[in-house]
C-alpha cells in the first residue's frame, strides 16, 4: 500500500527554513511514496511549494502534487495537482499541462464525476473521525466503495496511527493519505 503525506502550515510552518527542515526530516525518517503541498493560509506559498518540490525531488518521492494551483504545480515541475471537491471542473484544464490528477471526494456522485472526467485517483473521505469533516465513512464503506469504482481510490481523513493503517490495508484502497499520521 502507497503512503500519501500532506502537508499543513499547522504542523510544518510557513518559515521557509522550519518547512524544509521539517519536511526533510519526515521524507528521511517516514516511508512516503507520494507527497502534496497542501498550504491555504500562508502568503508565500510560491515559494514554500519551491522548496517542497526540491525536497521531494531531491529525496525521490515518486509522486509529489500541488493542492489546488494547477499553474503552480506546472511552473514548479510537480507531478500533478490535488483539486478539491470543489474543482472538477479545473480537471480538464490540470491535463491539459500533462499534470496527474487527484481529486477529493466524499460521496457516490463525486466519485462518478470524478471518473466522467478523467481524473487520475481520487481521495475518499473521511474514513475515521476528523474534526469539522463530517460522519466517518468506516473502513466498510471503504472496502465496498474500493470495489465498486475502479478508479484509483485514497483513503484520507482522521489517520492518525498504525492501526488505522492496518485496516485500510485490509481493503482495495491503493493508498492512504494522512496530515497528522506522518507528523508523530
């Protein structure tokens, strides 16, 4: 199973030097295969999604994404972009620039819309408790939605130790995506 870390200003900082300190000691001390700058807050985004990019790029991630700027994630060389659930319609716009596509979903309806238009993999959420994220789906759900859709599915929200992993793992999920899983 593929791990997906997702950075916040919150628990890595808007300091360029912390960020990249924080991040670099994380990619050397966790197993992450994909990564995205995820960062609605701080007013230097440009170039702490720079040195997130470098870092990656220097630490071999597979896949590295940036969160919702789809000229950004094209201008800095990312792999693709991470579109929320309220952008399915920047999809064709994101692979147009030859980006991968992951976008957020939440329920039945967005998943299709999600496959109608072409994204790559999708994020399904939230699998356990999250504040303010609404009614866990449960790694039942989980499991039946991953078998339903053939579309690449992530598993996100409220991973926040291994025993949740485990049980993700027991499911058709390809991946899990986590802020705060990384972090401890």
């Amino acid at each position: 199973m593929k791990s997906y870390l997702i950075t916040d200003p919150q628990y890595y900082s808007c300091d360029v030097s912390i960020f990249k300190y924080t991040l670099q000691n994380i990619l050397l001390t966790k197993e992450i295969d994909f990564t995205c700058f995820r960062d609605k807050t701080s007013s230097n985004i440009e170039e702490l999604a720079t040195v997130f990019c470098q870092t990656c790029k220097k630490n071999n991630i597979e896949k590295y994404f940036i969160n919702t700027h789809i000229d950004l994630a094209a201008k800095l060389g990312a792999t693709g972009v991470h579109l929320t659930s309220a952008q399915f319609d920047k999809i064709q716009q994101a692979k147009d620039l030859n980006l991968e596509v992951i976008i957020s979903t939440h329920n039945e309806d967005e998943i299709q819309k999600a496959i109608d238009n072409n994204a790559d993999m999708i994020t399904y959420s939230p699998i356990f408790f999250t504040p303010n994220k609404g009614e866990p789906k449960g790694i039942q759900n989980l499991e039946q939605i991953s078998n339903k859709y053939s579309i690449p599915i992530i598993a996100l929200g409220g991973i926040i130790d291994n025993t949740h992993v485990e049980k993700i793992k027991q499911t058709s999920a390809i991946a899990f995506a986590s802020i705060r899983y990384f972090i401890t």
